[in-house]
C-alpha cells in the first residue's frame, strides 16, 4: 500500500464474503507516514580555488535517504559559515538540485555549506562544508606570509581567453618573503 503524503491514516480490511462464509471488517489500524529523511551533496565548480572578482557556482543535491521516494521539492539556503551567502539565501530546488553563483571582492577562505529546508514530504538536512579559497593572484593561491608555493600550469581558460601555457612552473614567494 502506498499513501500519497504524510499524515495519519486509518487502515480496514474488509472481506465481503462468499456462500460458505460471511464478510467482516478489520479493526482500524492506524499508520502514520512521516516525512522521508534527505542528504544534501554541495559541489563547486570551479573546486576549491577561485581568483577574486571571477564567478564560483555552487550546486546543491538533495536526495531522498533510505527508504524514501520521490524528488525533493522546496529550497536551499547557501551559507558562508553561519551567514547566507548574499543573493543566494532561498534558492528554489528544481529536479532536486538548486543552485548558486557568486564572486566574491577580497582574497580568503570561504566555508560553505547547504541548508535544504524541506518541503511536505522530506525532512531538512544539512551538508558538510566545502572550503572555498579565494585567491587575489589569478596564478597562485595566497597560502599567508612566508610561503612558498610551486604551480604546474598545462591549461588554462581566462575570462574567454584560452592560454596555453606548456610546462610552465611558475615559483613565488610571498610578498613579506621577498
């Protein structure tokens, strides 16, 4: 027997009988169906680092857990620790994904997870957090004072522009080492 949502629910048994015996009814059962629990997997793209001023999109999939069917509904709330990140706060889950595209001015680390709030059937959940750095240097990550840091560059795209950089190694110091 499937239900079509959550609630309460009386369950019978009626049998109408036959010549040899006559019908009778079950006593009522009563079901109660809950809200199916979810997982919520959090992607970025580009992953991990990103120049300052240049687009991250992050990508939120909500999933029905264990025994749970059908396709989530309702929204996400993107955050940067414990603040929605600005524009991105109720982002509409379409075929269990939602999404959200955001610069970001100034070089750190971001920590951003996904908040899904649940609709009439699924219950909310949580992601784990993806740290995000956001570089000032589009060839190296800022990685703080007195480190050195060596990149291997094979290709890269630009704002559109495509540079072929062929075995490259770029070495830097940071600025306080030099």
């Amino acid at each position: 027997m499937t239900f079509a949502g959550v609630g309460t629910h009386a369950v019978t048994a009626v049998y109408n009988g036959d010549a040899n015996f006559s019908g009778s009814t079950s006593p009522i059962l009563t079901q109660t169906i809950g809200q199916g629990s979810t997982t919520v997997a959090l992607a970025s793209s580009p992953q991990g680092v990103v120049v300052a001023g240049y687009a991250v999109t992050f990508t939120a999939t909500i999933a029905p857990a264990g025994a749970a069917g059908g396709v989530p509904t309702g929204s996400v709330a993107f955050m940067d620790g414990t603040a929605p990140i600005p524009g991105c706060g109720a982002q509409a889950v379409a075929g269990g994904v939602a999404q959200c595209t955001v610069s970001y001015a100034g070089a750190g680390v971001h920590m951003v997870s996904a908040v899904y709030g649940g609709d009439q059937d699924f219950a909310g959940s949580t992601s784990p957090s993806v740290a995000m750095t956001v570089s000032s240097d589009p060839l190296v990550p800022d990685t703080g004072a007195g480190s050195t840091q060596t990149v291997l560059s094979g290709l890269a795209i630009a704002g559109g522009l495509l540079l072929l950089i062929l075995g490259t190694f770029v070495r830097r110091r940071s600025r306080s080492a030099a």
